[in-house]
C-alpha cells in the first residue's frame, strides 16, 4: 500500500474488509455484496455492526 501511494502507481485502489475508513485515503473498502442471504439484512448487519466498531475505535483498517 505504501509503496502504491508513494510512487503514484494509482489513484484509487479497493479493499473487500466491508464498511470501515481506511488509513489510506485513497483506499476504500467495499461491503461485499456476493453474500447469500437477503441484501437489505446484511447490509443492516454490517452497518450495526460497523458503529459497534466505530464505538469502540476498531472502525479504520491500518496496513
């Protein structure tokens, strides 16, 4: 990742870790919508569960 930023390789990348801020700001995480299930209940479930992470300060992927 550092070397991505710093060497200017690209200007946006993506990560799969679901709904978090990246240390990175030109990295953004994607909720994976590939899941089985019914999608409005899992995105509900990610985004509960990303507060209860943010609540606790575990909401940002660090490299």
């Amino acid at each position: 990742m550092k070397a991505l930023k710093n060497e200017n390789i690209c200007d946006i990348s993506f990560g799969t870790a679901g709904i978090k801020y990246d240390e990175y700001d030109s990295h953004f995480q994607r909720y994976p919508v590939e899941i089985p299930g019914d999608f409005k209940q899992n995105l509900k479930a990610e985004l509960v569960y990303f507060v209860l992470r943010k609540i606790i300060g575990k909401a940002t992927v660090k490299h």
